[in-house]
DNA sequence: GCAATAGTGTCTTTAAGACATTATGCC
DNA sequence: GGCATAATGTCTTAAAGACACTATTGC
C-alpha cells in the first residue's frame, strides 16, 4: 500500500497487515474457464496419493472444457487460482485474496475479491482459519491471513460472467465474447484440487484445511446440495459426495439416508433422454429444525 | 499504542489492528482465585435458561473456593474474565487477551496473555474463530479478533501461581503470599460460564462459540481428560462429561463407551476413604490411530 | 431380449440407551 | 447388616453397510 519507503525494521513495528483468501470449490470449471497445468508426473503422484486410480486423464491439458460436462469431470473437486505478479512469491499460484479495505467485513472482502477473479458470485461462504505465523512473508511487514473457504454451484458457473458490478443478464450473443474475455486473463484458471501446482505462502495447507472441513461438512449438514441446480436426481446428488468423499458409495444405502434426512421433496418429474430408467428429480428443502456443529 | 496524535479519519486509513482474545475453561476456579459476582437475579435467569436446577447455589458470592472443591462446583465450567479499565467498554469485563506484537505467533499471544491474568500456563489451546466486523469497536482504529479457547487441568490450577516468567517451583510456605497477591487483583476474576457478566465488545458471543466448540470437542476427541490429573476415576471423567454438556450421563453406558475408545488405561490403583465401594484409577494414554476432525 | 441405471427389500453387524444385577468399602 | 457407589450384564432399538432383487427406459 503506502508503505514502500520504509525500511524493514519499520514495518516490522506497524500493525499487521490483514488479508483475505479463498478456497473456492466447484464440481467443474466454468465453460470457458482457462484450465491450470501442473505438469503430468506431478499429476499422476497427486492422483495417487490421494486415492483416485486413473483420474490423470487430461493433465495437463490446457483445453477448453467440453460444454456438456463430461462423467469423468464430475469426480473430482475444482478450485480458481490466481498467478501472482509481484514478490514474494512471484509467479506461483496462489488462492484469490486480498488486504482488507477498512469499511468492508472479512466475508465482504472474500466475495468481492473472488469475484474479482472467478467473474462470479459463490454460492456458500464460511471462515476456515486464521493464519498468522511470524515468517510467513520474510523481510516484509507481517502478515495475518484469515481463510475463507466458498462452494460455486452449477447454476453458478453454468451462465455468463459478470462484467460491472451488478451486471447479471446478458442475453445468449454475448456469452462467447464474455468467454473469451474470461479467458483471456492468463493470470486467473481452474485446478483440479487433485492436480495443483506448488502454492505461494502457506496456502497448500489452507487448501488441505478447506478439504477437510468440505469433507467433514458434507457429512452433517447440507452444503452439499449447493453444488447442484434446484433439481437433481439422487444419482447426482450421490457423486457429489462421492467427490468430495473421493470413493464410490453405494447407491442404495445412499438413497436411504438421503430421504431419511427429510429435506428432499419428490418433484413429480423425471429424466428422459438416458438409455436407462428415468431417474426422479428431487428438490431442496430446508429443515426447520436445523442444527449447528461446531468442530475442528 | 502510537496512533493517539491522530484523528477518527486518519486511523480509518490504517490497517486494522488485530487482537487476541481467549476463553479459558475450568472445572472450577484456582484456589485463592476471586470470584466474580453478576447479580443474583441474573445468575437464576442464567442457570435457568442453560437448563441447571438448583445450580445458582452461592450466586452474587465473593468468597474465596474451599480448597477441597466440593462436587457441586464441579458441574458447572468456570472461565476468568478481566476487566477493561479504558474505553470503550471500560468497567467491564472482557476475554483475556491483547494485540499481537510483531515478533509473537498468534498463539504465543493467546498463552501470554492468559499468563498475564490467570498466572498460569493452560493445558490446550485451540484457534475458534475470527471477528472483523467493521462495526467492531466505533470510533477507533478497525480491530480485527482472533478468538482462542483454551482449558486448564487440575493440576495447573491446584498448584501455586506463577510470579516470573519461568517461575514454577515455589515451596509450600509461600503459597498463601501467592494466593493473596493473586486475590490483590480485582481487574480479574473467575465466573461460572452459566453465570457471566454483561461482556465488552461481542464477547458474549465468543463466549457462546467456545462453549459450543468445546461440547461437540468433547464428544469426538479426547480434551476431555485435559481437564483432569494424571489418573482418575471413572466417575470424575464422567463429570468432566456432565459438566460440558451440562446433563447427566449414564454411569454404566459411559464406563462402556469410555472404555470402548482404548485410551485408558487401569493403572491397578484404586481411591479409598469414601464411603463406598473404591474406585479404581486410570491414566490416559495417547492412541496411535489419532484421527482429526474439521468441522464447524 | 439386452444393457444400464433407478429403485426396493433384506440380512448382518454395530452401537447407543435403558435398566437390572452384582460387588465392595465404610459406617 | 445397611448404605452408597463401583462395576458388570442384558435387552431393545436404531442405523449403517453389504448385497440380492425388481423396475423401466433405449437400443
């Protein structure tokens, strides 16, 4: 900001500098997102380690996503990554993020800086973690970063990006300019979170942390339904969890508890197309009685 | 701090300060410790409200504990509060806590004030959350809180209070000087957690968080045994239990769940002066398979 | 009919909760 | 012996997981 004529020993006795970042996930990159490369050895040790056999298909690949989402797209986790531009860490990848202006909240500053780089509003956001070691930024003025973590649901990314502030409805000529617009900004792409590049700060640990509470959220509550539309057949529903669970569950154990939840209503329609029965299409309900955890 | 030759307008352009602020449990106060007082209409509406019977027992009371805490302090938490002696809020009570200097982690900060109004070192320590309202603190410099929890065991309370930095051993004749010098303090005091005062700042909501973060810990992990020595008896574990979730247990149910995680061990020891059958004594022992949690 | 997925039913195992029963030290 | 609590055993119920089986569409 305003202070680059001081000298170390000065900053080091001004107040921290409070920032912001975002791990923001979504069960695929928007149409015509720029897509990120890690490189393809990295990414078969990444998708190894975590579990996933042969989820290295398109590493590296710095391709367009298909616009109808392909099946194998849908098991894995996406986050927005923006390339830094000025030290430390110039050049790596880091979380979307940013100082904190002094008439905005913590979560005002998580949206709007998001926004900045995804070109969309999230559909979820909720504080992860506060990140203040000593030397996390060597040789400049301290740094206390609070985390973030967001969730963009299909119809979030599906549609056109935002161009103002309030801009919303484009109509269907533009969304190609708009995609090549979005696109055009090398410094901003998508990852898939079993694939990342190396991470500037401490933010591989963040995102680590981000999964952890994404996984153990999913479990109790009802965040997972926000990836989805408003209506969804329950085989949808299930492979959500099964990416953020990163393993297959069974569907007809999944189906039981789903229901068993209570915040599933039965639309009365179904799909058609498929070369199978038609599935159901439910919608999301929310609970009167809904309680909270508070864990970590 | 430096920042008092400046107008509203010129500390609204700085970056906000960023502060520390911990709730620290107790199963009951240290000895020699003052208690804080909150009204008796106050402590009954409190006791009520949390679902308590009869707990209100020595409500609006200033005396000092008995040194042979007797049970019914024991089913209730108690947390130490300081008050401010500068505005805002001046005159009432508040978390501990401080900012943070530029050379301490946020951690360090939490321990060190803690130190600096409980003299004593706490067991845990645990991040909850952190506040940033820009509402926070009218008038002045922005103030962004770093909210921690943390708990004192048995042990650490029952002993002598800590004078210097590194001061731990202090021999049996100097116990009272340093229980009265303690009690000399009357900007801290120890509340029931069922009974507090009206708090500075939002205080009362950090309060309410730690409690929250505090009754589902105890039902997933092991901080339970924190607040306890080094070998105890079933039934003292059990109100450990009783006291945080502020309900009885089943003794015959618990012993088996309690049992059924495989971190205690019987040390072959058993209690005996009760009128009673005698108890026998465990140790908690660390698990190998140690699985964390991130949920909120 | 066949392939593929949607949806239902059933069995086993585990764990929680309620509660009866026995054990043991102190008076 | 009587009291109070420690410690054990038993029964019921709920829920998860494994998995067989039926239903419905497109080809």
């Amino acid at each position: 900001m305003a202070y680059t004529s001081m000298s170390v020993s000065e900053r080091q006795l001004l107040p921290p500098a409070v920032a912001v970042s975002t791990v923001a996930f979504a069960l695929h990159p928007p149409a015509h997102a720029r897509l990120g490369e890690s490189g393809v050895e990295a990414a078969y040790a990444a998708a190894a380690a975590v579990g996933f056999a042969g989820a290295a298909s398109d590493a590296g690949a710095a391709a367009e996503v298909p616009a109808e989402t392909s099946a194998r797209a849908r098991d894995t986790l996406w986050l927005p990554l923006v390339r830094r531009t000025r030290a430390p860490f110039a050049g790596d990848w880091a979380l979307p993020g940013g100082p904190i202006p002094f008439n905005e909240t913590l979560a005002d500053t998580a949206v709007r800086t998001l926004r900045a780089a995804v070109l969309r509003d999230p559909r979820y956001l909720e504080q992860l973690y506060s990140f203040g070691a000593v030397e996390r930024s060597a040789q400049a003025q301290r740094l206390v970063t609070i985390a973030y973590w967001a969730l963009y649901g299909e119809q979030d990314l599906a549609g056109d990006a935002l161009t103002g502030a309030a801009e919303q409805n484009i109509d269907e000529q533009n969304i190609d300019e708009q995609g090549a617009a979005e696109q055009d900004d090398p410094n901003v792409a998508w990852f898939s979170a079993d694939r990342l590049p190396p991470l500037a700060f401490d933010h591989a640990e963040i995102v680590a942390h981000a999964l952890d509470r994404l996984r153990s959220k999913t479990e109790y509550s009802t965040v997972a339904y926000r990836f989805l539309g408003d209506t969804f057949t329950l085989a949808q529903l299930r492979e959500v969890h099964e990416a953020v669970r990163g393993e297959a569950v069974d569907p007809a154990n999944f189906r039981r508890q789903a229901l068993a939840q209570g915040h599933l209503v039965d639309t009365g329609e179904q799909t058609s197309g498929a070369k199978h029965r038609p599935a159901r299409l439910y919608q999301f309900r929310e609970q009167t009685t809904q309680q909270t955890r508070n864990l970590t």
